[in-house]
C-alpha cells in the first residue's frame, strides 16, 4: 500500500468513526457518581435513607454507597438488587411476579444473589445494557419511585438511561 492509499484509507476510517455514535460500554465512573449524587437528593427529597449500589455489565459493583441511618438489611439488599436486574436484563418487581409458584422462572428466587423486590433496574442507552442500579432503604414502592427519579433527572441532565431495552 502506498503512503497516499494509506493515508485516503486514515482519511476515510476518520470521516466514518466521526459519524458513527458513541458506543457506550459501561457507566464511567463521573456518570456513575452523578446517578448516585441524584439517588441521594431524590432520597432525601423524599425523607428516605438508602443504600445505593452500581454494578457494571459484569455484575461488579462500581459505586456504592450508604446514607446516615439507612437500614443495615439494606447493605445486602441494593448490591442483590443492582446484580439482579443486570444479570436478568429486567427491573426486580418484574421478577417478583415470575418466582411465584407456577410462574416461569419458580424457585430462582431461592439462587444466592437473587433479589426479588422492587428497587433493582437495568441502565440502557441505544440498546446497550450499561449496568443497574438497586435502591434499598424505604418501602418497595419509595426504594422504586427513587431509582425511577434519578434515572429520569440523569437523562435530563446527560444521555438517555432506560429501565428496558
């Protein structure tokens, strides 16, 4: 290949990689502390101490932390919660319904690491899975409602993050 071919090629792999969206792989860590920061205020909007955890695709916790007073059960639960809706693709309470007897996934909520109440979400962007998150410290429906939140006010402050595919 001569230099002019493999600079037109450099030229064009350039040009194509400017086109192309950002391929996000995971939650960076500013993304990741800027999710929390938003779980902390909307917890404390809401007069709820909770134990936020991040897992990455992997399931390995990114960011964690605990607010003054949360329940100690919660230290167990949110990491579960987060590990859960990676490891299934799907929100915790949408499993809730799926472990009852007779329904598809029966007895999985007896696996170790597998959490079952609400309060566990997957992080998508453009189709990608890019982590989850689990909430845990008040009732089922305020650990949600605080994840839905924060979510919501990450995609209005940096890139959209969607609870399903």
């Amino acid at each position: 290949m001569s230099a002019n071919e493999a600079s037109l090629d450099n030229w064009i792999n350039e040009a194509i990689a400017t086109q192309l969206p950002e391929r996000r792989m995971s939650l960076s860590l500013d993304d990741s502390e800027a999710l929390a920061k938003l779980a902390r205020e909307v917890a404390q909007e809401c007069d709820v101490p909770i134990v936020f955890s991040l897992v990455d695709t992997c399931g390995q916790q990114r960011f964690f932390f605990s607010m003054d007073n949360a329940l100690l059960v919660s230290h167990t639960l949110a990491p579960q919660k987060a590990w859960t809706a990676v490891a299934l693709k799907m929100a915790t309470h949408e499993l809730a319904a799926l472990v009852q007897p007779g329904g598809d996934l029966y007895g999985l909520e007896k696996e170790k690491d597998i959490c079952c109440f609400g309060g566990g979400f997957p992080c998508w962007s453009g189709g990608r899975l890019l982590g989850g998150i689990g909430i845990s410290g008040g009732s089922v429906e305020e650990d949600m409602l605080i994840a839905r939140q924060a979510l919501a006010r990450f995609s209005a402050l940096r890139y959209p993050l969607a609870t399903s595919r």
